[in-house]
C-alpha cells in the first residue's frame, strides 16, 4: 500500500519549542546517522560528548513501548561513551513499568501518561524520604493506521473514531465515513479495530483524546490504561498493534507514528474543525504540544495536554513519555548511573541524535526544567 502521509524527518521551531532537542519516538532503533568508532563499531557522534559523571554497573529500567525506539539508540550511545555501564531498558507497558518501579525493580519508568495519585502514594514506600517524579522526556503524535486497498487519504473525527473503536461502526462505508471522505471508494467491508491488550499510556492519551473531543460518543474511563470497549481485536505493545495493521486488510489500530512509518502503514487526519484535515506528523503534533500546561509541582513536571484544540495545523492526538524516578531515596548503587544516563537523554545531544526521527520537540521551557532537575536527583 502506497503511504500517504509525509512523516517529516525534521521538527520545525514552532512558537516556544527547542528546535535544538527534538525529542523522538522511534519504532525501531536505527543505525542510520551513524559514524564509525574503534573496532570497526558504529555510534552516534554524539557518543563522544556524554558525561558518564560516575556511571557504573547495571541500570535497569521498564516501561513505555513507545519510547522503546528512543531508549534503544541512548542506551547504544551511552554504553558507547561510558565503560563498563549497562542499561537495560524492558519495554513492557507503561502500566508495567510503573508497577515494577513501585516495587523497586528499577531505577525508573517509562511511561506515557503521569502518575495517578495512588501510584505516587505507592512510589514513597521505595523512594524513602521522597516521591515518584514526571520528567517529560519524549514527545509526538499518536497515529490512527489503517489498510484498506484503494483509500490513501482517509479522513476520520474523534466522533467517528469513538464509534469505530466502540464497535458503533462496522462498515467501512458507513455514512459518518463517507460524508467524511467524499469521492473516496469505500468498501461494504467490515471494519477490523484493533486495541493494545497490556496495559498503556497509548490507550491511556487515545482515550483522553476521544473523551475531550467527542464525550458524546465516548462515555469510557479516560484515566484507564486498560482497553476499556466491548468489542475490537487486541494484541500486545505498539509493535504488535502496527504488525496486526499491516497484515490485515480493512484493519485500523493506534501506534505511535514511528510504527507507522517503519511499516509503510497508511495513516488517518483528523478533522478537528480547522479549515483543513490535520495529518499525524511532527510538525503538526508540535503545534498541539506547545499548548500543553504543566500542572505537578516542584520536581514533578507532569503535563496537561490540550487534546481538543482546533488550531490550524494542530494534530491533537499527542503523546509525552515520562521517565519516573525517585526525587530523594534513590538507591546508592544506582543514583549515578541513574544521573547520568537521564542527562543525557534530555540534553541537546541526546535529543540531537534522534530528530532524523522526525518527533515532536517539547516547549523550550519543560525541557530546561527537566534538564535543571535531573541533577538534583538524590
């Protein structure tokens, strides 16, 4: 199938963004960008500028599939840059990582929505004399993939999407679809949806989404990570919804973009009542994570989101993965490890070595608090 979305390998400065630290979400890690190095082994340029401040021995961490492609090149990097360190990163879930995290297993979690409040009350039994914290660390837009031969264009609502995945739509010419997509030679097919069966931020942010922006036609749970609508066909991670997409014709899921374009799978705009459809690209989910607000306190940078806006160009479907981590009552064994790595994911070359990604940068102001927290991390 001819994909027909321009996944745009560069992030554009867009009102207070960093143009500088692109953030990513990438689907699979890549040897692209790549510089020869001693012993005939490839690494990031930017391997030559990490700080290893102290990094020793094994770091291990869980979580968000979908920072699993970001993870893999900063661990490659980082573990090019400092000797002897090893950082090995489970990409089980957000709601896994944070449970493994919650019980001491690692040093931080991935995940792609902030705590909840009894998940913090939870994290100060480990983080003895502090709390679990949100670092944004990796940002971009979800997208809606699709395959259904003869149809490179479609355009879909959050109205007509709550239906869909609500198992309310099941043909493919449906007239909420065709009145969407006028001229387009829609099929009296049935419509296979697919959802995530682990527990994820994914659902978890495609929820809030459907919620805010059609709360008529989606009466769920929007702080649920679980899949929470009769009906539907799951499989397990980002990977296996995008796999499950690709292999079966009339099929639709949601993966983060980087899926999409790793497996030439076909993606949905969104009439989100600008004048025109908005594509799902990193320019575009830049537009709507600008607006985003945060709303922890202290050294918690958790987010609010504005998943309803109708800006020109604003692709609301968006995503922030946060690492959590202990404030205070870090493990000793781990906390310079744990310093070092998490400065320099966050900094300009640790975000540099993932924009050939092409995901949305963070507003110029979050990144500089992260960047301002990490080392206060005890």
């Amino acid at each position: 199938m001819k994909l027909s979305r321009k996944n745009g390998l560069r992030a554009s400065a867009i009102g207070a963004l960093v143009v500088s630290g692109a953030l990513v979400l990438s689907a699979c890690g890549s040897d692209n960008n790549t510089e020869p190095t001693k012993g005939g082994e490839k690494t990031s340029a930017a391997a030559s500028n990490i700080k290893c401040d102290g990094a020793k021995g094994q770091l291990l961490a869980a979580g968000s599939s979908a920072q699993k492609g970001a993870m893999d090149l900063w661990v490659k990097n980082f573990q090019a840059a400092c000797e002897g360190v090893e950082v090995n990163y489970q990409a089980i879930g957000s709601g896994g990582g944070i449970t493994k995290f919650n019980q001491g297993q690692v040093a931080f979690a991935g995940s792609d929505s902030a705590l909840k409040d009894e998940e913090v009350a939870e994290s100060k039994k480990i983080c003895k004399g502090g709390t679990g914290v949100n670092l944004p660390m990796v940002g971009g837009p979800i997208a809606i993939g699709y395959k259904l031969e003869g149809v490179d264009n479609l355009v879909l609502d959050a109205s007509t999407l709550a239906k869909i995945f609500d198992n309310k739509i099941t043909k493919w010419n449906d007239p909420a679809i065709a009145k969407l997509n006028p001229g387009a030679k829609l099929p009296d097919s049935s419509i296979q949806a697919f959802h995530r069966s682990d527990e994820s931020g994914t659902t978890q942010n495609l929820g809030k989404y459907l919620s805010t922006a059609a709360p008529a036609d989606w009466k769920h749970d929007p702080k649920t990570k679980s899949w929470p609508a009769q009906g539907g066909q799951a499989a397990n991670g980002s990977s296996g919804v995008a796999t499950a997409v690709k292999d079966a014709e009339g099929s639709i899921g949601y993966f983060e973009l980087s899926y999409a374009t790793a497996n030439k799978i076909s993606t949905v705009s969104l009439n989100t009542g600008a004048s025109a459809p908005v594509a799902a690209t990193s320019e575009n989910a830049s537009k709507a994570i600008a607006a985003a607000k945060v709303k922890g306190t202290g050294n918690d940078v958790a987010l609010s989101l504005d998943y309803a806006t109708k800006a020109e160009g604003a692709y609301p479907l968006i995503l922030v993965t946060y690492e959590i981590a202990c404030d205070k009552g870090n493990k000793a064994e781990t906390l310079p490890t744990l310093k070092a790595f998490l400065n320099y994911t966050v900094s300009d070359e640790g975000q540099k070595v993932l924009a050939d990604a092409g995901y949305a940068p963070l507003p110029a102001e979050i990144a500089a608090k992260v960047r301002a927290i990490v080392p206060t991390l005890s």
